[in-house]
C-alpha cells in the first residue's frame, strides 16, 4: 500500500518540478530512485519482498520515466530525420528483443539478474514504441488497434489496479508448481483488473477529463 501513498505524491512533485523547468533533475532523480531500487532487488533477492518498498522501484519507475520524459522527448525528436528516426526504432527493438531473449536463457536460480533485465528491456521496447509517436511517425500496426485503443485509454487503471489485484489473487492461489501457479494467477487476474480498469474510465477518469476538458474551454471563451 505504501506505492498508492507514494505515487500521487511523486507525481506532485512532478509536476512542480516541471513547472519549473527542472525537467533534468526529474529524470535525474526517477533514474537515481530505480537504481536504488535495482540495487535493493540484489541486495535482497527474496522475490516475496519485491512488492515493498523500496524494492519495488526497479519495476514501477521505468514507466514513470517515461511519463515524464514525454514533453521533453517530444521536442527534441521532432527535429531529427526520418532516416534517424527510423535506425533508432529498429535499434531500439533489436536491443529489447536481445534482452529478452537474454532474460529467458538466464537460470532460474538468478531472480534479481532476471528482474532488472526484463526491467531494462521493458523499458528500451516501450520507450522505443512510445518514441516513435513522440517523433511523428506512424505507430506499429500490432499497437495500432481497436483493443490496443480500448487498452490505451484505461492504462492508467490498469497501472494502478494491477499490483494490488495480483498481490490479492497470488495469496489465495494454493499451488506451488511455478509455471502452473503464474497461469493461474494471470487466468484470474487479467478479467478482474481489466473489468475494475473499465469501470475506473467509465464512472472516474473519464467525467474528470470532461469536467477538465469544459472548464478549459470556458476559459479560452472568456
């Protein structure tokens, strides 16, 4: 429970910071917090205390890196060519394809290894995806979809539902064989974040951002 105490107050921070134009000591400190928490998962390799913080920073602060490097990002790539642009993004999935491939030949008797490379690789495949809209460019066709829309406008649920449903369902999962007890939990999981994530847009986000979205527009009429 301490990431929902912590995670409206980093994103306050944020946000003051980048009012400020400090957006490098943002993305200083975001890349400081996840080496502490890479350095924590090796120091402590008991996966049963990875959701606690500050453990669980290697896996929530690769997104919130890229949350925040989104404006900044924006700017600068919309100046570089198409043929650059288009080297970095196969680059960048050449690099997170190896990664992974990497992570899945790794023994299993290493968890902290694995973890911050399918951490590293999380991140080099999303921030190369999300830097090609940041550049202009068209999106992959595979992400360019009515499902991945539908998903896309309910991620922010899903990011903050997620943890505590998996948290909640693995403690009721009386199975100790590894590969049958993940099927499981993601089985059960997966319908119960994406139903709780639906109804979060529907009845929460969504008439905030419209309320938002009335507001800005009362102004800019005055």
């Amino acid at each position: 429970m301490v990431f929902y105490v912590l995670l409206p107050a980093v994103l306050a921070g944020a946000g003051l910071v980048v009012r400020r134009n400090r957006m490098a000591w943002l993305l200083g400190g975001l890349a400081l917090a996840w080496g502490v928490g890479v350095l924590a998962v090796v120091v402590d390799p008991d996966e049963s205390r990875w959701g606690r913080f500050p453990l669980a920073l290697y896996a929530f602060i690769p997104g919130l890196l890229l949350a925040a490097a989104a404006s900044w990002a924006t700017a600068r790539l919309a100046t570089r060519s198409a043929r650059w642009l288009a080297t970095a993004s196969l680059l960048g999935v050449s690099l997170g394809a190896l990664l992974l491939a990497v992570h899945s030949a790794m023994a299993h008797d290493s968890p902290a290894a694995r973890a911050v490379v399918v951490s590293v690789a999380s991140l080099v495949l999303l921030g190369t995806a999300l830097g090609r809209e940041w550049a202009g460019m068209r999106p992959w066709r595979v992400l360019d979809t009515r499902v991945m829309h539908w998903l896309g406008k309910r991620s922010y649920g899903i990011y903050v539902i997620h943890y505590v449903v998996i948290v909640e369902v693995t403690a009721r999962i009386d199975v100790t064989e590894p590969v049958m007890r993940l099927l499981i939990v993601t089985a059960i999981s997966v319908p119960i974040i994406l139903a709780l994530a639906a109804l979060s847009w529907r009845y929460f986000e969504s008439p905030i951002l419209d309320l938002r979205r009335r507001r800005l527009a009362s102004r800019r009429a005055q």
